[in-house]
C-alpha cells in the first residue's frame, strides 16, 4: 500500500522530520496527522509553506468522558491534491487554544468565531469572536454535550401550567 | 368608516406578496408560481421589497436572529398589510417544538393574521387564505395593526 500512496507517505515523513507527531494514511489523499496543542500554530505555518495553503473548515468534537475538546483542521493542498487533517485536544474546563488567524486570515475567522459561539472555545489571538448566529444568548454554548437542550427549552419557551403545553412536559 | 374600508378595498386589488422563508418554507410555495397552480392568475405577485408588498408570507421555523429581521420587514410594509403564517414550523415552531433557537408562538413577535397549517400546506390552503385577505381589508383599522394589539385580537 506505502508504494501506491507515496505523495501521502511523503507529507507524513515530511512533517514528522521536524514535529512529534502521530501520523496516519487514512486512504488515498487523506492524512491524519495529531498533534499536542502547543506545537499546533508552528505545525500550521510549517505546512502551509508545504502547499496546504486552503483551510477548508474547522470542526471541534467535545469528549465529556474524557474532558476533552477536540479540534480538527481540514488543509487542502491544491498542488498535491492532498487533503490533511490535523487534530489536537484541549482540555475541556479551560478551553483555550492559539488561534490559526495569523497563519489563514478571514479563512479561519468564521469558524473561529463559529465554534466561540458554539462550544464556548477560546481562540487567543482572534479579535472578532462576537456571536454569529446566537443573539442575546443567555444560556450555556448549546454544542457542548451536557447541555441539556430540552429542558433549557421547557424553561424558556414554555409554560408547565397551561393546559395546551402539557404535551411538551410528557 | 364605510368610506375608509372602500378606500383601502381599492388599495388591495392584487396581493403582493413579500416572502420571508426560511429553510424548506419555500418549497411550500413553489408550486403556487408554476404553471399548474399560477397564482399570478389571482393577481398574487411577488415583489422584491416590502415597500411594495400587501402581504408577508412567513414560512419554515423562525429562528431567533430572522424573526427579527421579519419584525423590520413588517415595519416597512405601507398599511394597509396582512402577515400570513405557513405551515407548522412557523406556527408553533413544529418538529422543532424542542429546539433552543426557534420560535415557538410567532405571534409573541409579530402579528398574524392567517394561519396555514399543513406541512406543507396545499395550494389550494394558501389560495383559500389570500381570499380571506380580501374579505380581511374591511376590518383593517385605518392605521393598521400595531405589535401591541397583537394577543387583544
């Protein structure tokens, strides 16, 4: 298989010659590459010099067993045609992270700003974190998973003594 | 007031239509523009800018942050003006009854006139409705309603 996935081997050699990394071939033109979060700005500016250049999207898992945020950034290269997912984790009581502002710009901007509102994450160095699609939010940052979104709706929106919205309390 | 209801009756000869859909609230209409249904034919138009528009058609859940831009769009409308509500998302916030971002009594923000149920409703619900609408401009106090007579109705 290392013989017919050699670009994909390559990028993993590549970056494993200057970080500690745990690197995977997950099939053709995808890798998987993890990281502990101190090393992730200087892994993010190194691959960018490698052609990764498109920040396609940031996605952040939450892992409450474990007390971990996992963020997951996915790196397309349009002259290797490769697309590289760098993942790392933070701790889940005190999510604060560097943010990737410096390296993509308005790229990873939004989704920065996007998983403030979402998961309540804290990304140093972003300047705009105001919410995108939550106004007036009160509540606690509904993607996390010990947010109880029914309840918090029973409470808002509804009323346990009118007859008509019994149904919503069953 | 006899006066005053023939005066706005001429004011509505046609309905334009203003939509605000979100999500899958405009393929509730959809069919009405095609050639099977037409609404055209009844003299429903679409405009673009609610300066224009007789009518605001709201459909799909409304979210938290539309249903305040609705709340501007229905200032902007001239009275005299109707709001009609499409299907079960927009009426009671539906399948989304337990979700902490949608609107549940859409006339907490905004004041309705017709409601659509149906999910979607037919064509013929929402032709039947703008019917209604015609029959509605008599009653239409001069100077329209306002948000604060929105639950005394």
């Amino acid at each position: 298989m290392a013989e017919i996935l050699l670009k994909e081997v390559k990028v993993i050699e590549e970056i494993s010659a200057k970080f500690k990394i745990d690197g995977k071939v997950q099939r053709e033109r995808r890798v998987w590459v993890t990281i502990d979060k101190d090393n992730l700005i200087a892994l993010c500016n190194f691959v960018k010099e490698l052609g990764f250049e498109h920040l396609s999207a940031i996605s952040v898992t939450d892992w409450p067993q474990e007390g971990r945020f996992e963020l997951t950034y996915h790196l397309w290269s349009y002259s290797e045609k490769i697309l590289l997912t760098i993942k790392t984790k933070i701790d889940r009581a005190n999510p604060i992270v560097d943010s990737v502002v410096p390296v993509w710009q308005e790229n990873a901007q939004i989704h920065e700003r996007e998983f403030h509102e979402l998961f309540g994450v804290e990304f140093e160095g972003n300047e705009d974190l105001a919410p995108l699609f939550l106004e007036d939010w009160d509540g606690p940052p509904p993607f996390r998973k010990d947010f109880d979104w029914r309840e918090y709706t029973r409470q808002k929106y509804y009323n346990k003594e009118n007859e008509r919205e019994q149904a919503y309390y069953d | 007031m006899v006066e005053q209801a023939t005066k706005m009756k001429r004011l509505i000869n046609a309905i334009w239509i203003f939509n605000w859909f979100n999500s899958c609230g405009f393929t509730e209409l959809f069919p009405l523009v095609g050639s099977r249904w037409d609404m055209e034919r009844f003299g429903m138009i679409i405009t673009g800018t609610p300066r224009h528009a007789d009518v605001l058609f709201i459909a799909g859940y409304q979210t938290m942050k539309s249903i305040r831009r609705a709340q501007v769009i229905y200032e902007q409308m001239p009275d005299p003006k109707a709001v009609i509500a499409l299907g079960a998302c927009t009426m009671s916030g539906g399948m989304y009854w337990d979700s902490y971002n949608t609107v549940k009594r859409l006339t907490d923000y905004i004041p309705v006139n017709i409601y659509i149920p149906g999910c979607p409703p037919r064509p013929e619900a929402v032709f039947e409705a703008c019917m209604k609408i015609f029959h509605h401009v008599g009653a239409v106090p001069p100077h329209g309603r306002k948000f604060a007579k929105a639950h005394s109705g």
